[in-house]
C-alpha cells in the first residue's frame, strides 16, 4: 500500500518538474508523511504509523475510524 502511494507521489511530482512548475509544499508534505510511515512500520511504532496515516488523511479522519 506504502509503495503504490509513494509511486503515485513520485509520478506526480515528476509530471510537475517535467512541465517546468514549482512542485506545492504540500507534495512535499505528503512525502515526508509516507517516509515516517514506512520508518513507523519498519519499527512497529503503531502510534506512530497512525499518526502519519492520520495527517495524509487531513487530520482526525484515522481517529475517528478507529475510534
């Protein structure tokens, strides 16, 4: 799941440079977000795997599906 969305990220984000336009922090964002949830499941930090979900998910959206 980790690897499609990163696929996804990446496509996206070269389809951005390849057009010559600046890449929105947002992008980034989203990426820096699947690298800690990929290191959160590498560690087997659930909170921390959650959290990262979480916040791809515009906040309180994991939260209230576990809740």
């Amino acid at each position: 799941m980790l690897d499609d969305l990163k696929n996804q990220l990446a496509i996206t984000i070269k389809a951005y440079q390849a057009e010559g336009k600046e890449v929105p922090d947002e992008l980034w964002q989203q990426g820096c977000l699947l690298f800690m949830a990929e290191q959160a499941v590498k560690e087997g930090n659930e909170e921390k795997f959650l959290f990262a979900l979480n916040e791809l998910c515009g906040g309180d959206t994991a939260t209230k599906l576990i809740a």
